[in-house]
C-alpha cells in the first residue's frame, strides 16, 4: 500500500507492502529530500523547452508546436508490455539527446539494479489487468 503523509512528515503505512511488486522500502529511501541541483535541472530543461515552442510558434506558426508537443506527449509514453523496457529513442532523437552521454545514461540504471526485484511478463500483466 501507499504511504500516508503524517502531519509530522513521517510515512504511515496503511497495510502490508507487496516486497516482490513494489521492492523492498525503508524510511531513509522515503524521506531525503532530493538534491537542490536536480530541481534546476528539472526546471531548466522544462523552461528551454517552454523556450523551444515559443520560437517554433513565432517562426513556424502554432501549429508546429502543437505537433512537436503532440509528438513530444506521444514518444513520452510507454507502448510496451510491462517488464519490457523502452529505450525512448524516438523522444531522445526528437529533443536532440540521442548524441549526448550523460549520468542516467549508464549511472542507476534500473534494468542492471540486482535489488530490484524482476517480475515475469504474466504477473506484471496480471497486475495491470487487475486479475491478482
């Protein structure tokens, strides 16, 4: 089950934790805060691309950047099975980071994480129908 906020900021579990669907937690996973560089870069990205649009939308016309935001939505989603991971390229080659290397793209990755725990295909679908 979900954590419930506390006024006091602690976590109160409600039921039983599923450990081999949502992994094992701890109470200092949950309550760092994240560091203050990651909330600039977050900001920064989504303000050069606020940035993007605006200029598409003065050269192009608005309808250009409603297409590139619809293809933006579009390639952000996941359209395969749960377990199959999804590289994003199409998102990474239309916002321009498919040449770049950087940190997430070999630091923390979830695929080689050996405390994750790694679900078949038939329970994450089981899962996500409802069925279990």
């Amino acid at each position: 089950k979900a954590a419930v906020m506390e006024s006091s900021g602690f976590p109160l579990y409600s039921g039983p934790v599923d450990h081999l669907r949502h992994g094992f937690r701890s109470l200092e996973h949950e309550l760092t805060a994240p560091h203050p560089i990651q909330a600039v870069q977050r900001s920064s990205n989504s303000s050069a691309w606020n940035a993007k649009l605006d200029v598409v939308r003065r050269t192009h016309g608005s309808h250009m950047a409603m297409r590139l935001a619809t293809e933006r939505e579009t390639f952000s989603r996941i359209r395969r099975l749960p377990g199959l991971e999804s590289s994003h390229i199409a998102l990474q080659t239309m916002m321009g980071t498919d040449e770049t290397v950087d940190f997430p793209d070999f630091l923390n990755d979830p695929i080689a994480r050996p405390d994750v725990p790694k679900l078949e295909l038939h329970s994450q679908m089981e899962v996500k129908l409802g069925i279990m």
